[in-house]
C-alpha cells in the first residue's frame, strides 16, 4: 500500500505517476463530447419529425402498409415529445449526470422506434442518428458518473406538485356528477392540469356549489405548489449562473460538502493534485484568492471558493469541520506554512499534507501543524539519480523517500 501511495506522490510532482494529470485522454473526452452533441442533435430531429408527421400520415417505408394513420399521427406527437425531453438529457450530460446518461439510454431507442412507426422519409435522419447517439453514448458510459442532489425544498415542491394533481384528478372524478364534462379518469386528470395551472379552457366547468369549492380548492393548491416548485427548481438554477460566473460556489454545494479534500490555494504544484483528485473521483474544493483563477478552473467543472486560504471565515465556508484533509501545495512556503497554521488551529484533528517548495523550510511546515511533507525537489533528484545509475527503481526509491519522511 506505502508502495502504491509512493508511486502516486511521485506522479504528482514529475508526471510519471499511473495518473498523473494527463491520465484523462483527450480521446475520451472527445468522445464524451461527441455523444452530447449527437444526443442533442437526435432531439432536434425527434421535435422536427414529430411536429412534422403529425397532421400528415407518413407514406414511406417498409412498415408503411401496416400502421394505421392514428398511429403514425401519435408517434409523431409523442415523438415531439421525446424529443424535448432527449435534448434536455443532452443538457444534462453536459454536466456529467449519470441520470442524464440513463434518460438519454432509454429515450433513444423509443425516438428510433418512433421513426419507424411515423413511416416518414423526415424519420430517416431520426433513425439513422439515434443509432449513431446509441453507439456514441455507450461508448463514452463512463465519463458520465455525476450524481445528481435534489435538495430537501426540491424533493417536497415535487412531491406537492404531484400531491396536488393527484388530488385534483381523484377528487373530480369522485365528484364526476358535479360537473358537466367529467366521465373518465383521463378527463378529471385534464380538468386539474388546465385548473392548476391557470389555462382553464372552460370545457370542464362545475354545475353545483360542491363542484365550484372543490375547484376552487385544486386552483389555489395548483397555483401555490406550481409556484414553490418553480422557485424550488429554478431558483439553484439561477444561483449556479450567478456563482458560475463569479467563480463561487453556491451556499446549497457548501452545505453539501463533507469528507472532501481542500486544497488551499493553488501555484504549479496543485495542478497534478487536482488531476489526480479527479480522476479518484474524490470530492474536494480548491479555495484561491484570484478571480481569474477561480474563473478558470470553474469553467472545467471543479468546485472554487474566493477566498484567502488562510483565513478563518473561509476554512468555515469550505466545511473544515467535515473534511477529510488539507492540502498546502503552492509555491510560497510562508504562505503554506500560514494556512497550515490556520487549519490546525480550526481542526486539530484534520489530516494536514504540504509540499516543501524549499528543503530547509519541512521543518517549518511540520511545525505549522502538517502530518506530512513531501520535498518535490527531493523525490525529483533521487529518482533521477537513481534511474540513470540503475541501482534502484523509481517505486523503490519513491517508498524509501515517504519512509523516511514519516519518521522524521
């Protein structure tokens, strides 16, 4: 295991670690790019398509003689609705959510399947994409692994959302008799979606004064819980705009943080760090004074707090008190051995790795509360050496460095 941890502490600091900051290929995120645009173009195609059949049957085909007009007119209009929703799957493999890739997994045969029952020549580029999306998206399956957090307010505006319709939909066709065009389930459901939502067609009114109160009842249950789940929904929405483009994270990702990793601050010794914490999918939080550089690494999708990394107040935002380890790796010692003083004192219990730009400053920085120090310079010049005389291996060489670390 020290063997395994040497050979990753060498990576970080010459680049010939097993992944190092190059480990993710530009081949697969080429690829992960691919199936994000081919998915989003697979809905474009779904909506045109759709829209397209569905007031023309389709007359094109080896399956055009055995589907009925009404059927081909419905795979048009559910296909326009596939398709809707395909493109917002496309958006949120953008961001990496595994529930995205699900979504997109699914709907993309039903879209193909959909191209065939529309029997319309405005299917062929439907088809023929889904089944490149398909191909494209299982290959690039693994680069989609972000879980997706719904908040408490979230999962209760949606379940109330739905309460309501429920209600509404179970309520009127109990009370079926009270108004004028309910005879089915299908007709109560439409009754409270268009009530709820303050469409009111007016084909569906009450007769009697049990049927106005509970209709008054399902528009102001509707229009309350349609507002709270808007506000639910969109408003981290607009927030994760806001704070993107201020390089900041969002209170509700702050509150969410817990055994994650922060990496105070950030030089040319934390760019490895962060590849590396990437690619063990690690949760962690880079905390950098600089705007422009907290503009930049939230751009390639990591977590960025504006801050001073050796202040109080931002160590609290950034969940000290939950997090599993500090790092200190930039290129001012003084500044490290600061922030490292500053982490202690917060937390004495909180693992605390720093990297000695300068050897004589270890001890310094062992003094400001690190657990461990890692001199690059040092590892750098043995595994050097020792790889041009042949004595030793660079794991060899990389275990005895880190042994001799922790033992000072």
């Amino acid at each position: 295991m020290l063997a395994v941890d040497a050979g990753r502490a060498v990576g970080f600091y010459t680049g010939t670690g097993p992944r190092s900051g190059m480990a993710l290929s530009r081949h697969s995120l080429a690829s992960s790019r691919a199936s994000v645009v081919i998915t989003l173009l697979s809905g474009v195609l779904s909506v045109v398509a759709g829209i397209a059949d569905i007031g023309v049957p389709g007359e094109f085909g080896p399956l055009v003689s055995f589907i009925p007009p009404i059927v081909q007119q419905a795979a048009g209009f559910t296909g326009a609705l596939t398709g809707f929703i395909l493109i917002m799957a496309a958006l949120g493999l953008r961001s990496g959510l595994r529930s995205a890739w699900w979504a997109a997994a699914i709907l993309l045969p039903v879209s193909v399947a959909q191209g065939f029952v529309q029997a319309s020549v405005y299917s062929i580029p439907l088809i023929a994409t889904g089944l490149v999306a398909m191909v494209a998206l299982w290959r690039a399956r693994e680069r989609f692994d972000r879980e997706m957090s719904l908040s408490t307010t979230q999962i209760a505006a949606g379940l109330a959302l739905a309460g309501v319709q429920v209600y509404g939909t179970v309520g009127a066709f109990a009370l079926r008799e009270h108004f004028n065009a309910v005879d089915s389930i299908l007709d109560a459901f439409w009754f409270t979606l268009v009530t709820a939502s303050t469409v009111g067609y007016g084909d569906v009114t009450p007769t009697t004064q049990l049927g106005r109160l509970f209709g008054i009842s399902v528009l102001l249950l509707g229009t309350a819980s349609f507002g709270i789940a808007l506000t639910a929904l969109l408003g981290p929405v607009i927030e994760a705009r806001f704070a993107s483009a201020l390089g900041r994270m969002t209170n509700s990702q702050l509150e969410a943080l817990e055994g994650h990793v922060i990496v105070a601050g950030y030089g040319d010794l934390t760019e490895p760090i962060l590849s590396e914490l990437t690619t063990e999918k690690r949760a962690f939080v880079v905390v950098v004074a600089d705007e422009t550089i907290a503009s930049h690494l939230r751009e390639r999708g990591l977590n960025v707090v504006v801050g001073d990394p050796s202040d109080d107040e931002t160590f609290e935002r950034v969940g000290i008190d939950t997090a599993d380890a500090v790092v200190a790796a930039t290129n001012n010692d003084g500044d490290d051995a600061l922030t490292i003083l500053t982490a202690h004192q917060l937390n004495p219990d909180i693992r605390i790795v720093a990297a000695a730009t300068e050897r004589e400053n270890e001890a310094k920085l062992r003094r400001a509360g690190a657990n461990t120090v890692i001199s690059p310079a040092v590892i750098g010049g043995r595994l050097i050496v020792q790889s041009a005389t042949g004595s030793e291996d660079a794991e060899a060489v990389a275990e005895d460095v880190l042994e001799r670390d922790l033992d000072d």
